[in-house]
C-alpha cells in the first residue's frame, strides 16, 4: 500500500463503499486513519460488517449478523469471554468454554452498561464489526468519527 493512495481520503471513501456496501456519508464523516485502518482489514482478507447497537437502561445489546455467526459456527448459547481496550475505543470478543457473555435468541449480545461507561461502545449506534482470526472486535461508529 503506498502513502499516496492511503492519504487520499476521497479514494479511500470510494474504495470502501465499493467494498463493504456502507453509505458514503457515513464512511466520509470517519477520521482519515480510520479509513485507513478499514482500507488495511480489507487488503489483509478480513471480513467487516455492520451492526446496530440498542441501548436499554442498564445495558447495550447488539444482534451478531448472520454472515458472522455462519462463518464463526456460533449457536444459541455460546460464551463469550471479553475485553475491552479503551485506547482503541472498542470491544474484543473472544469464544470460549468459560465466558461471561451468553449469544442468546436470534444472535443477541447482551452487555454490561460498564461496556457503555467506558466508552467502549455507544447505544443506539451503528457498529463495525471485524472478524479477525477468532476474535470478534467490535467498533461505535460515533468512536471512528
């Protein structure tokens, strides 16, 4: 990838909405080096999607889309152990035997409001999602602006 490809950010808004079917209003408000991130996860294979965050009282709820849950083999039931990295403003889920958060009826993620508190993800969002390896990172769009 050359800096001159990286650094235009109308190519880079064009390449992306070609590529994850995103609106361009919304890709166009993203800081430049998030554009560039997305630009990066795209060259190095990695599946991104979009998801809608909801935010009840005391928690923030986000539906896993079907793509993801096919690709990853999750059921109904599955335990997610999570971290939360506050400099990158976003949530990585990682399966496992022994975790905390349950996938429950129709793909639902139920999580703390903490995860809220923290600045982590933002209720009543849009919010990228990544598959990388088997990890699951989770991104508020407002946090990309």
């Amino acid at each position: 990838m050359t800096t001159a490809v990286t650094q235009d950010k109308d190519f880079l808004v064009k390449i992306l909405v070609d590529n994850l079917k995103w609106s361009h209003g919304s890709l166009n408000s993203f800081k430049l080096e998030e554009l560039q991130q997305l630009y990066e996860y795209i060259l190095d294979g990695y599946k991104i999607f979009k998801a809608k965050s909801h935010e009840q009282s005391f928690t923030i709820s986000l539906t896993i889309p079907k793509k993801v849950s096919d690709m990853m083999g999750l059921e109904y039931g599955d335990l997610f152990r999570v971290k939360g990295n506050a400099d990158k403003r976003q949530v990585i889920l990682y399966k496992e035997e022994k975790g905390r958060l349950k996938l429950g009826a129709n793909r639902k993620i139920i999580f703390p409001v903490l995860v809220a508190q923290k600045k982590l993800l933002k209720g009543n969002d849009d919010t990228m999602i990544l598959v990388k390896d088997a990890r699951i990172i989770l991104k508020s769009f407002i946090y990309m602006q």
